[in-house]
C-alpha cells in the first residue's frame, strides 16, 4: 500500500521569504502526485498534480513541485511567500496496483504561517 | 454553482446514537469519499465509490457504513459511533477516478460524548 510521509508539521515565515514543503512517499511503481490547499475556512482545494512527463509542475498562485523519482519525492515550493498563503498544506498519492489507483492516500499536512 | 454539500455541518451526539452524516454533490462525478482529518493525523480515507452501487474500503472503515444508491448521494452512517469517532468528517467527489481534481465539502464537525 501507499503512504506518505510530510515531515514539516509547522512551518512559519515572513512574507517573501522562499517555501519548500516536503512530501515522501513510499510506493515504489508508477504514482500520480499532489499537493492540496486548505484555507482558513475554506474548502480543500488542489495546487497542483504530476501525472508523467515533466518532473517540475506548476500550480496555482505561484505554486510548483518537482517529482524526483530517486528521491520518492515530491516536494513543493514558491520562491517568495505572502501572507495569504497561511493554510494547511496536503501532500497526496494514488498508487497504480490493483485498487492503489482508486485510493487516494494523504500525508499529515504541513501548517504554514507567514508573518508580516 | 458547482459543489458538494454536507449535512449537519456540527453535530454533538452521544455513543450508541445511529446518525447519517449526507454527502450531495451536483457535478454529476462518478467518484466520490469520504475522509475524516484528525490532528496529526492528516486525512485519512474512510470508503469511496467508483459509481452507483460501487463502494469500496478505504484506510479507515471500521465504524462506519456507506451507500450509493443515487450517483449525486454519498452518505456516511455511523450505527453506534464512539468517543473515537470524533472528528471533522470531508466528502469529495471527482469526475472520474481520484486522479481528477478532488471537490471538497465544507465539513462536517462530529462530537461523540
């Protein structure tokens, strides 16, 4: 089965500081990979997702991931953050065994504050 | 508007109290999940639903029951929740399998006394 793994549980920067957020997951086949968004007091939404081809994928708002295959990651970041990106940040995999592609499997998110 | 709507958004309820917790989406998505988010614990896949009659385990299922009996209702059912069943409880739904855009609802907030 598939897991993920995100190490940073509480993440806190000042505006235009630079964001890496890490994501690890387990599963050593083919994966889709992505990153989901919760602001406070809004629906989780998605940043951005990595299907196959390019390894670096860009989101919204400034948002991109690169998957590094080697490394069984796939970790987000934004070069320069505002304060609106504080919210909870969720790593997500779907595995390609049978039934692992119908599971979508999260990481334990990353609260990320930034200050002004 | 496009969207999943839960229903009670907050419930307190006390152990042993059948509840149904509805999930509707009006997107006319085929997949749809429910998850549970716990502090630490991040979300955690209850069951999901490939189509009508579809349904499937999740990560976390003990406790719980679902049906899809109509392609927009998903709802989850607990038979005798549990202090351990507290919870803010999401369903999400998606065109097709969860490798599309998951669409998440508001939430719901479950206290089991």
């Amino acid at each position: 089965a598939q897991s993920v793994s995100q190490h940073n549980h509480h993440v806190i920067l000042s505006e235009a500081a630079s964001l890496e957020l890490g994501c690890n997951y387990s599963y050593g086949g083919t994966v889709n990979l992505f990153w989901y968004v919760q602001y406070p007091g809004q629906h989780l939404q998605l940043l951005l997702k990595y299907f196959s081809g390019d390894p670096l994928v860009k989101g919204i708002k400034g948002f991109e991931a690169e998957f590094i295959k080697s490394k069984f990651s796939f970790n987000l970041r934004k070069p320069s953050v505002q304060w609106s990106d504080t919210a909870e940040y969720f790593c997500a995999v779907t595995a390609d065994f049978t039934g692992g592609g119908n599971k979508l499997t999260f990481g334990t998110g990353t609260q990320l504050k930034v200050e002004l | 508007e496009a969207q999943v709507t839960q229903n009670p958004r907050y419930l307190i309820t006390v152990t042993g109290k059948k509840l149904t917790v509805t999930c509707s989406q009006n997107m006319n998505h085929e997949y749809m999940s429910w998850y549970r988010q716990d502090p630490g614990l991040g979300l955690r896949q209850i069951y999901y639903s490939m189509n009508v009659e579809v349904t499937d385990k999740g990560d976390v299922p003990e406790g719980y029951k679902v049906s899809r009996k109509e392609k927009r209702n998903f709802p989850l059912i607990l038979e005798s929740p549990s202090p351990n069943q507290t919870s803010l409880y999401f369903c999400a739904s998606s065109l097709g399998r969860p490798q599309e855009t998951q669409y998440f609802g508001p939430g719901t907030r479950l206290l089991v006394l």
